[in-house]
C-alpha cells in the first residue's frame, strides 16, 4: 500500500451527515466506518460505561436480522469483518471487506444503523458482559493503568469520567437510557462516515444518501464539563498487594484541531519512549535496569489532549526512575537536541509511522479521529514531509509549553503510599 497516492474527498450528505472518502488506488479491500461524538465524557452521572455499553447493543440485532448469529453468519460468510471501539470522546463502528464485497456490506452496515433493535433478554445478558469485561480491565494493572492516569489527568471534567463504570453504575442504566442515549447523540445528523478503498465519492455517497435517512435531530444528553476548567490531580495512587508498581507519567496536552503541535508532541513520544533508542528506555532499561520497557501513548480530543509515559518497576526504583524521567524530560525542555541525534530519530520515527500504517485498521484511526474532530486530514506521505520540517526549536518550545508542573499527573498502582513518592518536574 503506498503512502503517497492517497486522494482524500470530503462531501455533504443528504442526511446532514459528512462523508470522508479516502481513495487509494488498486487496493485490494475496503474499510466502511461511522464515527460518532458519543464516548465515555457523555455518560449520564451515577450511569457511568453507557457509551461502551451502548456500543455493544448498536447493530447487534435488527429489523432484518432478528437473530444475532445470523447477522454475524451473513457477515462472516462474505468475509466481512464488522467491529466497534468506544473511546472517551468518540464511538465508531467498522466494517472490513474485498473490494468486490464493499456494496453488499454497506447495505449490511446501513441497515444496522437505522433498525438495530434492543431487547430486554439481549439487554440483561449484555449488561453482565460488560460488568465482567470492566471487572477484567481494572484487574489488570497494565491495563487499568491507562484509565487511571486519564482519571488523574482530567479529574472533575467529563474526561475524567469511570469509562467502563462501576457494578452499580451499569446496573443503574436501563433500556429507556439506551434509546435516550442513541435519540441524542446517534442522530444521523451527528455521523460522520469514513470510507477507505477505491471507489468514487459519488457512488457511495449516493449509496449512503439512499440507505441513511434524515431523522430527528439530536441533542446532548447533558453539557460535558470542559477540562480546562479542572486541575489535574497530581498524583493518584491505586493500592494492590505486590511489589511491582506500574507507573505513568501523564501531561495534558492540545485539542484534535491543533494539529501543527500535535505533530511535535508525536515526536517527542518516541523521542522519549517506545524503541531502544529513546531517552527513557537508555536510561530507565539500559543503563539502569529499574524497568523491562517504557511505552508512550497518546489521545486528542474536542477540548484537550493527553501525552502518557508507562512502565513498570519494583517499590525500592521507583523514586530514582521517576528522577530520571523528569531529568529527561527537563533536559528536552532547557537544550535543543543535538542535529545528529535530532536526524537519527526522525528517520525511526518516520520509519515507524510507515511500518505501522500498512495496518488497515491503524489508517483508519489515521483518518478517522480527525474527521470527526475538526483535525486536519493529511496523508501519511504529507504528514512524513511535515516531521522533516520540524525543527529543534521548535521541538524544545513545544516540550517547555506542555511538560509541565502545572500539566502532570503521575498515576501508579501497587503496594505503596502517596507520602513515599517524591518527585519534581
């Protein structure tokens, strides 16, 4: 799949939706997506994970399909893959197919946005899916770790928000929630569809136009709380038996639109973390041997954004590891980065964004999140171009305006108390 023949076009549905086509030229398949404002920030207060549950009922059974199993055979039997991702701010659904499978999906994919139907027995035997997937996540500190630290980050804001919620929460949400939930933010008005293959933007925006219907329009459930308006919460412990801590080191950072320092602040991800190279993994693994691996990750949204560092490491390393990073990170801020250094990790960089975009599903992010949010919509060859063009300055200035004391939240779970952590950026 090459990079640098990808033809983006963008049009006005008759249903008040947009479309975005992104064209590549002789793919073999085709991705059809819909992506909604509709993530964990919207939940109701006291019904915390009603956008992730919701997402599990959403073209689970419908008007045609009345029979989960046989929605999902006549999927699968044409090779269709279907799937859906809830995040915080957003919720989109996806289907994978050959090219020559795409219209029939699509009329499969349409006819699940306009006549899903929930049931109480569906309702009730998906409401203890989710209680046990919840239950899964927060077990497990590798994964609990991301939830936390965003907790932390954006404490007091709807960002802040349980994302799968508690027991009580979700048992709280009732069906007449669900159809409040989907009235308001499922209104065709509010999609926006992202279609990835080869094929004209006029045929599947007619295709679309004529399956998707113009309805009532949707309002918000409830006004989200911005995060500016919260300080994060500087240190969140999570306390669990053991003497491995799992540690991240959290900066809030820029909305989607912001998309000049969106590229600076991915640099400074893998500048700082994720391959062997990077400051924290010298530092932290190599030199030092306090962690197996330090990994970054990264989220935009309509208001806001977060930059996180993870890693692991045993009670007694965890002060001097936090001493390190925060050395690095002042470093980052205070010199620029030497030209050779500066060169050697823009072409890891760029090599990664390559490597990892051969992925279908990772192109759809690509397009996706920023579709929806008011981002700008770059090819990956453009966006290739535009990390060439950064400069040191430009990286340091960047780093010195969002890694910050007043930005950071350090989240860590594991057998220790807030008065043992010392640190100061």
């Amino acid at each position: 799949m090459k990079h640098s023949n990808h033809k983006i076009e963008k049009i006005n549905l008759t249903s008040g939706a947009k479309l975005v086509n992104i064209i590549v030229p002789d793919l073999p398949f085709s991705i059809i997506s819909a992506w909604f404002n509709a993530g964990s920030r919207f939940d109701p207060k006291g019904k915390e994970g009603l956008a992730h549950f919701f997402e599990h009922l959403l073209m689970t059974k419908t008007k045609k399909f009345k029979d989960r199993m046989k929605r999902l055979e006549s999927l699968e039997s044409n090779g269709i893959s279907y799937n859906a991702f809830t995040s915080r701010q957003a919720c989109h659904y996806y289907q994978f197919q050959m090219a020559e499978k795409t219209y029939d999906s699509l009329e499969i994919f349409l006819e699940g946005l306009n006549a899903s139907v929930i049931d109480e027995k569906m309702f009730e035997s998906e409401k203890e899916i989710i209680i046990d997937e919840a239950s899964r996540s927060n077990e497990s500190p590798e994964s609990r770790i991301w939830f936390l630290g965003t907790e932390a980050l954006f404490q007091g804001s709807s960002l802040g928000q349980n994302f799968f919620g508690t027991e009580k929460s979700i048992k709280a949400i009732s069906i007449g929630d669900m159809i409040e939930f989907k009235n308001k933010f499922y209104s065709p008005e509010k999609a926006v569809f992202v279609f990835i293959g080869n094929e004209p933007t006029k045929k599947i925006a007619g295709f679309i136009n004529s399956g998707y219907k113009k309805g009532k329009k949707g309002e918000y459930l409830r006004e989200i709380t911005s995060e500016k308006a919260y300080k994060p919460e500087r240190l969140k412990v999570e306390k669990r038996k053991g003497d491995r801590l799992t540690i991240s080191i959290n900066f809030k950072t820029v909305p989607m639109a912001d998309h000049k320092e969106i590229i600076a602040l991915d640099f400074i991800a893998s500048y700082l973390a994720d391959h062997w190279i990077s400051r924290l993994n010298q530092k932290l693994r190599i030199e030092n041997n306090y962690t197996y691996w330090v990994e970054s990750g990264s989220d935009n949204f309509s208001d806001s954004g977060y930059l996180s560092f993870i890693y692991t490491s045993d009670k007694n390393k965890l002060n001097p590891s936090l001493d390190i990073a925060f050395d690095e990170i002042d470093i980052l801020k205070n010199k620029n980065i030497p030209k050779s250094l500066f060169q050697s990790h823009k072409n890891y960089h760029k090599a990664n964004i390559s490597r990892r975009l051969h992925d279908p599903f990772a192109l759809l992010w690509w397009y996706g999140d920023p579709a929806l949010l008011g981002g700008e919509l770059i090819s990956p060859s453009e966006y290739l171009k535009k990390i060439d063009e950064l400069s040191a300055d430009e990286i340091r200035m960047v780093a010195k305006k969002y890694l910050t004391e007043e930005n950071v939240s350090v989240a860590i779970i594991g057998n220790m108390s807030k008065d043992e952590v010392k640190f100061k950026l």
